[in-house]
C-alpha cells in the first residue's frame, strides 16, 4: 500500500482552491465587462432599422421633389429668357 504524502495532498487542494477562484474571477470579469459594454452601448444614439428607413424614405421624397420644382424653374426661367 501506498500512503498519501500530506504535503502532496494540501497542495493539490491548494492547486484546486486556487483554479475554482481564478475561474471565479474569468466568470466575474466576464460579466463585468459585459455589463460595462451594454452601459456605453446604451448611452449612444443610435436608431432602429425602422427609423432609418422612414428617414431614407423621407430624404429619397424630398429629393424628387426638389428635382421636380427645379425642372420647373428651369421651365420658367427659360420662358422668361426667351420672351424679354
């Protein structure tokens, strides 16, 4: 029979003790960081998908418009030219 050398022993308990912690403090850093990610995320200004696209479809009216009401003019700044 083989008997167990204590000082073995209580290191490989040390060895354990010490592995559960430092898994402890990954999981706990982990979370903190995560937690920290989501606070500055949070604080940015940013807009959903539909925002956008109502945005985009209000920028793609506006610019047709402006296209129309300058064909316009140019119309009428050409009547102008034309007959003084």
């Amino acid at each position: 029979m083989q008997s167990e050398n204590p000082f073995i022993a209580d290191f490989a308990k040390m060895m354990n003790s010490a592995a559960g912690t430092l898994a402890g403090m990954g999981r706990e850093a982990r979370d903190n960081a995560r937690e920290r990610f989501k606070e500055f995320m949070g604080d940015m200004d940013f807009v959903s998908r539909e925002e956008f696209e109502a945005v985009k479809d209000l920028a793609a009216t506006a610019r047709a418009e402006a296209e129309e009401l300058k064909s316009r003019l140019d119309a009428i700044e050409a009547k102008l030219n034309a007959g003084g």
